[in-house]
C-alpha cells in the first residue's frame, strides 16, 4: 500500500482512538460523579470526578488548606476524591478508631521506603505494629521519661545559653537582634531526639548549624510524599518512581545508611538508658522485633519526633508573639511559680493551667500531623458517620478541619488558651466548646507514643 493510501487509514484509526478515549474518560469521570457508590457524599466537582485534582493540591503543598475549605462550603463530610471522604465530625473518632476493630492504616501512605522494612510508623499490619509497639512502648512511660530529665533540661538550657548569646553579640547592641526560631527550635529537637533515641546528638546547639543528615531526612520526607501518590497507580508505580532524580533517591539511601550505622554503634553500648533500651534489653535474641526493624524504626523516629517537636514549639511561640496579653499571662505564671531554673521540672510544669492550656491550643492552632489520620476501608464495607463506605475507600480523619470549625470552637480561627482551662476558671464564651475533638495525639491503639 503507498503512501497515499496510507493517509486515510491512519487518519481515520487515529480519529477513533482519540474518541475511545474521551469516550472512557467521560465515562469514567460521569461514573465516578453520579453512579459511584460515595455518589450521595458531597464535594468539589472534579475531586469527585478524578484523583488528579487532589494530586495536584497535595504535591503542590496545599491539600491541608484546600480540604478545609471544602469543609467550610460543604459540611463536615466532603468527598475530596473518587474513593475517599474526609470526616470533620466527632463520630468519626469512634466509628473509625474506636471499638475492638478499629479501621486499618492506609497503606498506600504508611509504607516503607523502597528497600527498607517496615517499622513501628509506617506499618500498616496490625499484628505487626502490636508486636514492635509492645517492645517500645516502655521508653515512653512517665517513669521513663522521668529519666531522661537531665537530658531534657541540658539541651533547653544549652538552646536558652546559644539564644542570649546571639542576643549579647556587639553587632546587635542598636538594633536588636534578628532571630530565626525555626532554625533554633529545629536544632534543638534534633540535637535531643538524637540523643534519646540511640545516645548521639547531632551537634546542630554547638556549632549552630544544621547537621548534614537533616537535610537527608527533608528529601526523605519528599521522597515519601512523592512515592505515596505513585500508589494511587499501582500499575504505574515503578515507571514514575523512575521520576525522581537519582541525587535525591541518593539522600534518601544515606538517610538510612547514616541511621543504621548509629543505631550499630549504640548497640555496643548496652548499659546506656534511653528509647533503643527496651528494643535491646525487653526483645532477646531480637525475635520480637528485628534489626533491621529497629533501624528502620529508629530512622523513622527521629524525624517523627524531632520534626513534629519543632513545629509545635513554632507554632506555638508564633502565637504568643501575635497575642502579646497571652504571652504576658503565660510569663507572670512561669515567673511566679519559679524562684530559680533548677525549680523547673517536668512533673511541676504539669501542675500550670495556663502554660498546659497554651500548649494545648497550640496543637489545636498547628497540629504537627495537620493531614489528619489516614485509614482505609477493608473487606465488607464500613459505616462511618452515616454513611456506608464500600471496600477501599480511603478515609481521613480530619482534626485540622474539625480544630478550625466553628461548630466545635468558639472564634475557631483565634488562638484563645483560655478555652483550654480547667471547668472552675474557663471563660464562659467557651463553654460549649466541643474539646472533645481535641486528638492531636489520635485514638486508639494506633496513637502517638509520644504524648508523654
């Protein structure tokens, strides 16, 4: 056949493959709109319809924002993809956390990195995490984190020791000091962390700096992210996972390589008492919980403990900083209650309403974990809210979106400690407050074990 009479053909195949397709894009997109089985769930129009308008938002760093919004305009349960629903409504904790069979983790998010095991973070099997959680979970007693004490106050003082220095330097004797915060409360997260969890801070308070290996753990962190939304296309996955540039696939290597060599190193330091003790000394022969385990878990640790640390602190300072009367209240507690630092402990800051009220508006103002909790609907169907949710639907927990509502605050959008106070001296502005939706920590047996 020439040339000539190829034209025509191929025009006319090319033509009918282009209408296929839109033929099953719109049928796709009008199924997943109308005849879907989470049709009846309200949301925005195109995340009902296709994926790819929440990818958007969650890899351009603005999911948080956008889901929020979507639960001011449509209530406290919205769609915001094809299979999954975001909860901003008090029973949700309990329909999908509570009771003897609580949800599963979502595994397209609490996965492994490529090449690792799974650990106490990302696993998403059950038995598994009760098995490694019961090994751990002594290191987060109160009478554990009682001893750590010491270290906790030589890293506060030695940050408060490197803030008034940088405050005293001759250059800043006219115009003040500028400080950046989040650098310092990153370093000192870090620097602490590090040092409980296998007996090495990484020098970021002395040489004022960051370390190497944080910047590993922030392309980690992006590399995880990256690798979450692949799974959305498991047919895909290992074509895109090909997308990210080697360097960083690199970092994320060494991220791994630089843990488990420091976890090798505390292992020959047994005596040493911190968060790697009981994995060591409560799991002989390593049966409960593996090496390889507990490297990855420690990996995983140091940046769930450290980051999230350093947010909260942020977040909270940023706050006060904004609410000068707030911060006053807070300074004339602290500074009545204590003669001298050495009075400062752990068990005597409990006993202060406004500081532990300030805290816990700062978590409810700047969740560390603001996505919410992720899990995921498993054979048989679940009903959440109301609603039935078939097999696979994605569910999110929302607190953000519950923490902002004003159905559950009062002035949601204002940082207001007073809300957090004990019965006898709230406010009764807040009295209806629905504190209840107050979970920074999450609930049930998959909750922060570093609430203590």
């Amino acid at each position: 056949m020439d040339e000539q009479n190829w034209s025509p053909w191929l025009s006319s195949l090319t033509l009918h493959v282009a209408l296929l397709i839109f033929l099953y894009s719109a049928s796709f997109l009008l199924y997943n709109i109308y005849l879907h089985p989470l049709a009846q769930v309200p949301g925005p129009l195109w995340w009902r319809a296709s994926r790819l308008g929440f990818l958007q938002s969650f890899l351009t760093g603005n999911l948080v924002i956008d889901v929020r919004k979507s639960h001011e305009k449509y209530g406290d349960i919205v769609r915001i993809a094809p299979d999954e629903v975001s909860f901003a409504r008090e029973e949700a904790w309990v329909d999908a956390l509570g009771g003897r069979k609580p949800l599963p983790r979502n595994a397209t998010f609490f996965k492994a990195a490529p090449g690792q095991p799974d650990n106490l973070v990302t696993t998403a099997d059950p038995e598994a995490s009760i098995r490694m959680r019961q090994v751990i979970s002594p290191a987060f007693t109160e009478r554990a984190l009682a001893r750590q004490e010491p270290r906790i106050q030589f890293y506060t003082n030695l940050l408060i020791q490197r803030l008034q220095e940088r405050v005293a330097r001759p250059s800043n004797a006219t115009q003040g000091a500028v400080i950046d915060l989040v650098d310092w409360f990153h370093w000192f997260a870090f620097d602490l962390v590090g040092e409980l969890a296998f007996g090495e801070a990484f020098g970021c308070l002395s040489e004022t700096k960051d370390h190497p290996w944080i910047s590993r753990i922030f392309n980690s962190i992006k590399v995880s992210a990256f690798a979450a939304t692949t799974r959305y296309y498991s047919g895909l996955e290992p074509l895109l996972l090909q997308l990210i540039p080697p360097s960083i696939r690199k970092m994320q290597d060494d991220h791994f390589a630089f843990a488990k060599a420091r976890v090798r190193r505390r292992m020959q330091s047994p005596k040493r008492d911190d968060f790697m003790t009981p994995m060591l000394e409560g799991n002989p022969n390593f049966e409960k919980m593996s090496i390889p385990e507990i490297e990855s878990t420690v990996a995983v640790l140091i940046l769930a403990g450290s980051e999230t640390t350093a947010t909260t602190l942020c977040g909270i300072c940023n706050s006060l900083v904004q609410s000068p009367e707030q911060l006053h209240r807070l300074e004339k507690e602290i500074r009545s209650t204590f003669d001298t630092e050495r009075n400062i402990t752990l068990r005597a800051l409990q006993q202060l309403p406004f500081l532990n009220a300030v805290i816990s508006e700062g978590l409810r103002i700047c969740n560390p974990v603001a996505g919410g909790i992720l899990r995921k609907v498993p054979e048989g169907g679940s009903m959440i809210c109301g609603y039935f949710l078939p097999k696979g639907t994605h569910v999110l927990i929302n607190s953000t979106a519950m923490s902002y509502s004003a159905a559950n605050f009062s002035r949601a959008d204002e940082f207001l400690p007073e809300r957090f106070l004990p019965e006898e001296t709230r406010p009764t502005e807040f009295e209806d407050d629905r504190r209840i939706n107050q979970k920074p920590f999450g609930l049930g047996s998959r909750s922060c074990l570093g609430r203590s």
